[in-house]
C-alpha cells in the first residue's frame, strides 16, 4: 500500500471526523467536477463549496467546544487533587497528634496490641 493511501487510512479511521469527510468529499466535487456534469447541474459546483465551507467550520467549532471540555475537566480534577491534599495532611495531622500522647508503657500495656505477648 502506498504511503500516502495509508496515511489517508489511518486519518479517516481515526481523527477525522463525519463533518471533515463531508467537506473533503465537497471539496472534490468542486474541484474534480467534469464538464459534462456542469453542463447538466450548473449550481452543482456552489452547493459543493458552501458545503464545504459549512463542514470545515461545523469541525472548527467542535474541536473548540472539544477544548473547552477538555479545560474544564482538567480544572475539575486539579481542584479535586488540592482539595484531596488538604484532607490527607489533615488526616496525617490527627494521626500525629493521636500517636504523640500514647507513651511506650501505654502501648506495651494495650489488650488489643497483638505482639503483646503477656511480658
């Protein structure tokens, strides 16, 4: 398989979209129309380029709302990870505070301590 029809492959099966095929297809007919086909369809030629102009600016609107999607679920998740880092160092802070009390003797002491062995 030629270079070029394998990159025109893997564009069409993977980032292009329904609007950019749309638009490359209207692109083609504009551009490869034969003169038997004009003679037939004279507006035939215009309605391919409005089309095209429709289709590559339906795709240049998706990919920004695509975005803009995009941002805001990265805000989403870096507001997620800080407010998951507060709660962590709070919960290191009790834990902290809870283990500074308890001395040696007390732990040796604990029933529930289970390398307790009855020294």
């Amino acid at each position: 398989m030629p270079g070029w029809l394998d990159s025109l492959w893997h564009f069409i099966f993977s980032s292009a979209s329904l609007w950019t095929i749309g638009g490359c297809l209207a692109v083609a007919i504009a551009v490869l129309m034969p003169p038997v086909l004009t003679a037939l369809l004279p507006q035939l030629r215009t309605y391919a380029i409005a089309a095209a102009i429709v289709c590559f600016t339906i795709t240049s609107i998706a990919g920004k709302f695509y975005h803009d999607g995009l941002s805001v679920k990265q805000a989403q998740w870096d507001k997620a990870k800080a407010a998951s880092v507060t709660v962590s160092e709070k919960a290191r802070a009790n834990a902290e505070r809870d283990v500074s009390h308890d001395t040696p003797e007390q732990l040796r002491n604990d029933p529930d301590n289970r390398d307790n062995d009855g020294r």
